[in-house]
C-alpha cells in the first residue's frame, strides 16, 4: 500500500506557507498544510522557513519507533504520510521535493547528479524576493543537483558540520528559508543494514539535529512566523546481501513521513 499524497506537493505549499511564487510547473499544495497555516497564522504567512533533510528515513521507522522520533513529533503539530517517486534514488526523490515535478520532467531518473534547469523553490523564493540558504554535505545530491541559484550556499565536510553551520544561520536571522541536508543515516544503512547499531545511531543523531535546530529557531526567530520541516526523501529495504538499499518500486522505499511545524511569533 502506498501514500496518497505526493512529494511532488511540497514544493507548492512551502510557497504557499512563505505567500511566494511556488515553482512554475509544480504539483499543488497539500491543503492539510495550507489549512494548518492560515488557522494557525490567521490568514498571515511564515516569514521565516526551516526544512530538515534527513536522507533515507521511511514510514515504517516511524511506525516501529515512534516513541525515539518524540522530539520530531513535539516539535511538530502535522504529520503527513507521504509518497516518494520512482525509482527512489536520493537525487531522484530530491529533485521532485524541490521542484514539484516527476522525474520525467526534472530529468533525473537514476542515481546520476546533474543540475537540474527545471524551475525549482530555490528558483521561485528568489524572484518573490526571499533571502535562501541551503546547507549541505559536500558532494551529496543537494550540493550538486540545484547549483547556479540565485541563493547561498554552504557546503560543509559532513553532518556535524552541516548542522553547527544552520544553527549558526538561525541564529544570524538573515534568511527566509534555511534548508538543511544530513546524510548519516544513509550511509550506514548501505554499509550495514537498516536497523544495525551504526544505523540505528545516525537515526538518533538525525533526530537530535532536529531538535537543536528547532530549539534555536524558537529562541531566536521568536519574532517571525515560522515554520519548521522534517522532510526525507526515500524509505529504505533489505537487500539479498543483507545491507540496506532503496532505489525500488517498494513500500518501504516509497514511503515516508514528512512533519510541519507553525510557531507564531510572540507579541510584547
């Protein structure tokens, strides 16, 4: 059984969540998000967005351990079971998240990572006047796949770097729109297997960069509208070499979870 919303919607609904130009040719909102924003913000919009990239955490983690994904879920007030596309490769599923387009449109269809010239968020926000930092690991698929913006890029070493650099983002409050890539969970799932000691580590370190992000947020964008993201962007499975993999048609690597967060700022 597969989810009924696309990832294909997200684009669209952080446009609209930001009252900006959504990507030309993208899927449309999710109105349990866009209902979400204006009851929470009366009508207004976020001017300040922060979305989490976790790679590679599907459904079924949520549904086997969601009591360790309890910080994801205080910090958050909607959870959306979502769909990937197809075939679930990181710059595949990426280039779709961003874009609100199948990979037929974007153009990557396989574990390849060219920059994609389809319009994308990183595109729209700009024209609608949006200041945009994108924070990533080097040579992943996010540092590679939407190169040439007109935004700022920070490109670091690995995860831990990654993240001291966001919170060092939130806490300049010089951007509309922090997007921020991780990728050890990932990694360890195709060395080992999905639910190994490794693995299971980088989940938790995963979560707890959520929770550092989003503690910094509330303490210092307290004076903007906010919105917060956890968006991954394929699940993963066992392979017959007994390693984790994804890539496949499948539910467990179609599936995900993404959460929206809305804190309104507080007035004196």
């Amino acid at each position: 059984m597969y989810n009924s919303i696309s990832m294909t919607r997200m684009a669209s609904s952080i446009a609209y969540a930001m009252g900006a130009e959504a990507p030309r040719q993208a899927d449309p909102a999710i109105p349990l998000v866009t209902d979400m924003v204006d009851e929470v913000l009366n009508g207004g919009k976020a001017d300040r967005v922060l979305i989490y990239n976790p790679d590679c955490i599907g459904l079924w983690m949520y549904q086997k351990y969601t009591e360790d994904l309890a910080p994801v879920l205080h910090a958050t007030q909607l959870a959306l079971p979502i769909a990937t596309v197809a075939p679930s490769w990181t710059p595949v599923c990426f280039g779709s998240m961003y874009t609100g387009v199948s990979p037929d449109v974007h153009g990557i269809k396989g574990y390849v990572k060219p920059v994609i010239t389809v319009d994308s968020l990183f595109d729209s926000l700009p024209r609608s006047g949006k200041k945009v930092a994108l924070v990533t690991v080097a040579k992943s698929s996010m540092a590679m796949v939407y190169l040439n913006r007109e935004i700022d890029y920070y490109i670091e070493e690995y995860d831990d770097a990654v993240t001291e650099k966001a919170l060092e983002l939130i806490q300049k409050d010089q951007y509309d729109l922090i997007v921020v890539y991780n990728q050890e969970y990932d990694d360890m799932i195709h060395r080992t297997q999905p639910e190994s000691p490794e693995a299971m580590a980088a989940f938790h370190h995963h979560i707890d960069a959520f929770d550092r992000l989003t503690k910094c947020v509330k303490a210092n964008w307290a004076d903007h509208d906010t919105m917060v993201v956890w968006a991954s962007d394929h699940g993963n499975h066992m392979n017959d070499q007994d390693h984790g993999a994804h890539g496949e048609d499948c539910p467990r690597d179609i599936n995900v979870m993404h959460y929206y967060g809305i804190y309104p700022k507080k007035h004196p």
